[in-house]
C-alpha cells in the first residue's frame, strides 16, 4: 500500500500547492470494501476532475487496482476542497498520511 501511495504522491506532485511546506495526502484505508472504495471514486469524480487517471493511457492511471484509482480521487477531492480533515472522512475510510514521498517509500 505505502508503495502504491508513494506513486500516487509523484503523479499528484505537479499538480498539488502545499501549504506552509506541510504534504500530507488523503488514502483508503487499506481494509476498505470494493463498493465503498467505488462508491469514494464515483463521489470525488463527480466533484473533481479525475481525467488523469482515465484509460491506460493517463497519466496517473497505474498502478491500476481500485485502492489506488480510489485513493487518486479520493486525494484530489481533499486537496482540491482545501486539505480539511472532514474532506478525507469518506465514510470512515479515509486516511490523512503526513510526511515526505520519501516517508511513504520507506527512507525517511
């Protein structure tokens, strides 16, 4: 998972203004069930635009499992509505992850 997650953190890294240097990133919690990580996905892409992850050929399409699609989307809608923590709650199945790509890949 936190391999996955780091992925996710480079393809979202041009695209995010962190605020006061802080990175923090909202995921699925990895024991989320299929349909509330589809119905998390489903959610956030009504909101926001999650066309880099559309097809094979986008830019954030891999890895290409559900958590990530899920965490993808579910990160661009808590970045894109402010980095609150009510915008990583998802029913429950959110996480705010804090620290540098480099934590989440396992060398910080």
């Amino acid at each position: 998972m936190f391999k996955d997650i780091y992925k996710l953190s480079i393809c979202l890294r041009g695209n995010v203004n962190f605020v006061n240097g802080q990175k923090n990133w909202c995921v699925a919690n990895p024991s989320t069930a299929d349909n509330a990580l589809l119905d998390n996905l489903h959610f956030a892409c009504s909101i926001v635009d999650c066309s880099i992850m559309l097809g094979k050929k986008g830019l954030c399409f891999y890895p290409d499992n559900l958590i990530s699609h899920a965490s993808l989307a579910m990160n661009l809608y808590y970045q894109t509505k402010g980095r609150n923590s009510w915008n990583c709650h998802f029913n429950g199945t959110g996480l705010i992850v804090m620290g540098s790509a480099s934590m989440l890949e396992g060398k910080g």
